[in-house]
C-alpha cells in the first residue's frame, strides 16, 4: 500500500505504509514519522532542530524500553529526512477505553499507566503530552506513543508536570471518572517509583492549582 496520512501535525506528519514497500522484504505496517520543513526558520537552523530531535526521539524511545516501558519499535532513522520509521502497534487507544471499561478492569489498568510513568520518570525521561490519545493497550499492556516533546529531565519539577499533564487529559475527556483514574494512576506511581514519588505527586498539586482559583473543597491528591 502507498503512504497513507494518517495524522498531521504541527511539528511531524505521521504516515502509515506496508514494511515490505519500505524494506523489500517482512509483512506488515510501520508508521513514518516525517518532520516537517519550517519556511518561517533559517534553512540552517530547522534542518538542525529537526535532525536532532529525531535522533533525539528515537534515543528516548529506546532508552524507555530499556527502563521496561512498551514503545514502538524503531526500524530506521533517516537523519537527513528527519524521518523515523517504527512499528505500528495495533491496540486499542485508552482514550477509547476507559469509559468502556467495569471499575476493577478500570482500576487495575489505571494503576498500571502509574507503575508505566514511574518507571519511565525513574530512567530520567519525561514524556511531555502524556494523553490518553498517547496510550494503547496490545495484548493487555500499555505502550506509550509520540515521544516528541520528551526530553532527559529527573527534576521534581519536570516530574510533576507530566503527571499534571496527565491529570488535565483525564479531566478534559473523561470527567466523570477522572478523579477516580487519576487515584489509581497514583497509588501504581507510588508503588512503582518508591521513594520521592510523594514529593512528585505534590508538585503535580501545587503545579495544578497556580494561575487559578482553588476552592477550599477541591479535593486534594495526596
């Protein structure tokens, strides 16, 4: 099958396309994540940005698995095209799945999104648009997809973003249940990441509440 446009994005367009019309060889789909050009930068600089931080993608990726969080895998990294091509991994997004599910089926993959995070906040990486449109569940585990905005950071900071981050995605599409998820998310976080995850979780608080009004029975996270 020819390339297939399957998302575009502000920073990469990802296209879907057989292995073997890529490869001459194996069966199969992969998914090509091409950056795109920037007319508004120097040519010098975004042929620069966009080399490195595909590399940079496809190192994080890696270093990820290695830390035992599921990601696709990369087959090629076309520096000059600023191109990767990874597996296409077919599952269902828990975007889609949550609503669907019953409360223990619920709980349990909740709690396993946290045990995921923390093992991933542990080997020094932070995802950065940790959605649920970022998440697919194959074969009953969790892979985390589109490391684009990721990066190397351990700070407590950068640490309570993301789970910020998270939170605000479960309230934004599945508000009835959000408070209820994100709990869950939580406790396999602490249980994952051990010692100093309370004080991650409490600046995912405060970071929650600056800019804005909190009410005083606003529930509270810890």
């Amino acid at each position: 099958m020819p390339a297939v446009l399957i998302k575009k994005g502000a920073e990469a367009n990802l296209y879907l396309q057989d292995f073997a019309e890529l490869f001459g060889y194996g069966e199969g789909r992969v998914v090509v994540k091409h950056r795109i050009p920037k007319r508004y930068r120097v040519r010098e600089i975004d042929e620069r940005l966009r080399r490195s931080r595909t590399l940079l993608e496809a190192k994080l990726l890696s270093e990820a698995k290695e830390a035992g969080v599921s990601t696709p895998t990369v087959y090629l990294v076309d520096r000059r095209e600023a191109k990767l091509v990874m597996e296409f991994v077919e599952g269902e997004r828990i975007k889609e799945l949550l609503g669907r599910l019953g409360a223990r089926e619920r709980r349990e993959l909740c709690r396993n999104l946290g045990r995921t995070i923390a093992r991933l906040h542990k080997a020094g990486v932070v995802h950065g648009d940790l959605t649920t449109s970022n998440m697919i569940v194959r074969n009953g585990r969790i892979y985390l997809l589109d490391f684009g905005l990721s990066g190397h950071d351990s700070s407590v900071e950068a640490r309570g973003v993301d789970l910020h981050l998270c939170r605000r995605a479960l309230e934004s599409t599945h508000f009835e249940i959000a408070h209820e998820c994100y709990r869950n998310i939580l406790a396999g976080y602490r249980e994952e990441f051990g010692e100093g995850a309370g004080q991650i979780i409490k600046r995912a608080e405060e970071i929650s509440k600056r800019g804005r009004y909190v009410p005083k029975e606003e529930r509270v996270w810890r």
